[in-house]
C-alpha cells in the first residue's frame, strides 16, 4: 500500500463546513484505508493499492457531491509530490512559511499560459510564481488576503483547477506520510 493525500479544494471557507470525522466517515464508506487528517482545512491521507489513479481525484470530488453537496476540486498526491512541493518550492526559507504556497493543479499547466500569468501579475501586485510539476509556487509576499491573484484569476488564466496550501501545512502533511 501506498501513502496517499487528498487535498480538498473549497473545504472549510465559506459556508462548505465539513467536521474532519465526517470527512474520514465519508471516505470510510468508499472503502478506503488508513484515513486521517491533517490541519482541519481539508487533508485527508490514506492508504491505496498500488494500481493506477486514474479517476481518484472524480470520485473524492463526485463524494464531496453526494455527501455534502458541495462541489470540490481534489489534489490526490503521493509522499513524493508532497516532498518536491517543499523542497522544490524556490521560495521555501526566503519567504515566510505562511505567506508561501504550492497551488496543486489538475494537470500540468501550459507553459504559455504560465508565462502570461506571472506577466499580468507582476503588474497587478508583489507576488512572486515559479512553475512546478503539476503545480504553481507562489510568495504573497505582502499577505494572501491582500492579494489581487485569486484561485479564480489562476483558473481562468491556466485554464485549470487547483488547491493551494502553505508551506507550514505541507510540512506538516509531510510529516505524518513518513
């Protein structure tokens, strides 16, 4: 078996107030393994048969639907991915841990895409962007709540969905998949 984490996009803010035991409970009934939280803000890690994982991300997405009528956009990552997500992060140790994410995209985004994001930012506020794998690093520099780059900005500019966390929360999910 594998370790696995499940990053719910929407959890938690707004009014899609979940209890992390209803979330475990959930996931529970879909006959996963090994399930537990990390931050209350929508981590879910479990174990998973090493076979393709194609669709996972549909189904915890279709269950969050179903469940609670909410709709959700889910990451599922590996320890690997959660670790480049860290160390890969090129502003890990310069900027604060809390003011510096990894957005979780659904696919890889477009380099083209990429590159016109970061210009219209870099217009619009003092974030910093990198490209990763699967992903998008970002420094708020100056704050998340003050900032103009929202996960709708991102989306309609790469075209695709993602979830973002801290690199505090990162670690912390890496942590418990050691």
């Amino acid at each position: 078996m594998t370790r696995y984490v499940a990053l719910f996009g929407s959890i938690n803010v707004g009014g899609n107030r979940v209890t992390m035991a209803d979330l475990r409970w959930a996931f529970e009934r879909e006959g996963l393994t090994g399930l537990e939280t990390v931050v209350a803000s929508g981590n879910l890690l479990f174990d998973y048969d090493d076979r393709p994982l194609d669709g996972l991300e549909d189904l915890f997405s279709h269950v969050m639907l179903d469940r609670f009528d909410i709709r959700s956009f889910v990451a599922v990552r590996d320890r690997s991915a959660i670790a480049e997500a860290v160390e890969g992060n090129p502003f890990t140790g310069i900027g604060k841990d809390n003011l510096v994410h990894t957005l979780f995209l659904e696919r890889e985004p477009d380099r083209a895409a990429f590159d016109k994001l970061a210009a219209d930012q870099a217009m619009r506020g003092m974030e910093k962007l990198a490209i990763g794998n699967r992903s998008i690093y970002i420094d708020f520099a100056n704050g998340v709540a003050e900032s103009k780059l929202t996960g709708a900005f991102i989306e309609r500019r790469l075209g695709c969905r993602g979830t973002a966390r801290n690199v505090r929360s990162i670690a912390r999910i890496l942590a418990k998949m050691s």
